[in-house]
C-alpha cells in the first residue's frame, strides 16, 4: 500500500522525479564537452564518471524524501500506523527508487556509450549500478530522515552520508575496471550484494528510529 501510493505521487511529481534524471544527463554532457570525446582518457575514466554522477543524483534525490510527508502530516500518520513501521518505510524507499536510481540504472547503457566507455564495461556498469544504487537510496534515506523538518537540509545530508556512499563507489566502480583489465569482478560485486543486503535488513529500522525522534523532538 504504502510503495504504491508513494510511487504514484512520485509520478505526479514530474519535477522532482524528472531532477535526479536530469542531474545525470546533464553531468555527463558537460563532463565529454570539458574533456572531448577524441580524449584518450575518456574511456579509461568513463566508469568512475557514471559511478560518480549516479551518486551525486541519488543524493540530489534523496534531500526532500520524507520532507513532504512531514509538512502535511502524513508522515506522522504513518507513524501511528498499527502496520509495521518497517514496511512501511521499505515501501516508500522502494518506490523512491523505482522513480530515481531504476531509471539511472536503464540509461547508463547510453551514458556509457555517449562517453565513449568500453562496450566490454556496460553489462558489469548496469549490474552494479542496479546493486548499488538501492544501497544508496537506502543509506540516504536515514540521512533524509534525520534531516526532516530542517528544511533545507541538503548540506548536513551530505556531510551525514557521504562518509557512507564511498564504499558503494569503491566496489561500484571497481567492478567496471576490473572487467576493463580483463580480471573478474566477482570481489567488488560480492561486496556490493552484501551492502545491499545489510542495508535492507538494518536501513529501515534505523530510518524508523530517526523519524520518530524527529517528530517527538
């Protein structure tokens, strides 16, 4: 209930649900236009590139996650819900993420080639891209959850989960460049699957957590 009705106001929020995207588009664009496509680092570089845009949009998406939800109400209306709290939560996440990093993931596929990056790289660049950017939403989402009510929040939400996104941007891009070295990316992308599980087993209780302290306080 809670993912389809988040979901729904998502896709009614063109706006916001449209700035993630664009962030992305128009990082990389500006990205070729500073190097040139004829650059022999291009390719060398494009995956850390992707990895780095997809994480500064996941951030940009993430600011205003529960910030709605606080200022109408709705948000304490879910936390008097007799439903578990931590459904409730991962629905919402889920959600934000079909309309945020689900979309970064399925276009990395043209980023990849409109920067020039390896063909051999965009099987591993999409993978991790679909691991790593739920870990994302989800470390964000306690960040966003400590922020609610502050307004604008953006910067402390930066400085609280930064600290947390590197070593999904470590195993993330790691992975690309060990395919693009002919190694196997089995290490980087076991990494990834485990982050992602102990973000979904511990990220919506803590976001739980920090959301009822932000309403008693």
């Amino acid at each position: 209930v809670q993912f389809r009705r988040d979901l729904l106001v998502a896709i009614r929020a063109r706006t916001e649900t449209a700035n993630p995207i664009a962030f992305f588009v128009l990082a990389l664009s500006l990205f070729v236009f500073a190097v040139g496509t004829d650059s022999e680092t291009l390719p060398r570089v494009a995956p850390g590139v992707v990895w780095v845009v997809a994480l500064f949009a996941a951030m940009l998406s993430t600011e205003n996650l529960f910030q709605r939800d606080h200022d109408d109400g709705s948000l304490e209306l879910m936390l008097l819900d007799s439903r578990p709290l931590f459904l409730g939560v991962l629905g919402k996440l889920l959600a934000h993420w079909s309309v945020s990093g689900l979309p970064v993931a399925i276009l990395s596929p043209l980023a990849a080639v409109f920067i020039n990056a390896p063909f051999e790289i965009i099987a591993i660049l999409v993978g991790t891209l679909l691991l790593g950017t739920p870990v994302l939403t989800l470390i964000g989402g306690i960040g966003a959850a400590l922020t609610a009510g502050l307004g604008r929040g953006g910067l402390l939400l930066a400085v609280l989960v930064m600290p947390l996104y590197i070593p999904v941007l470590i195993f993330g891009s790691g992975a690309c460049y060990r395919v693009l070295d002919g190694a196997t990316a089995t290490g980087p992308v076991l990494w990834l699957i485990a982050l992602l599980a102990g973000s979904i087993t511990l990220a919506p209780f803590a976001i739980g957590a920090a959301l009822r302290g932000s309403q008693e306080y």
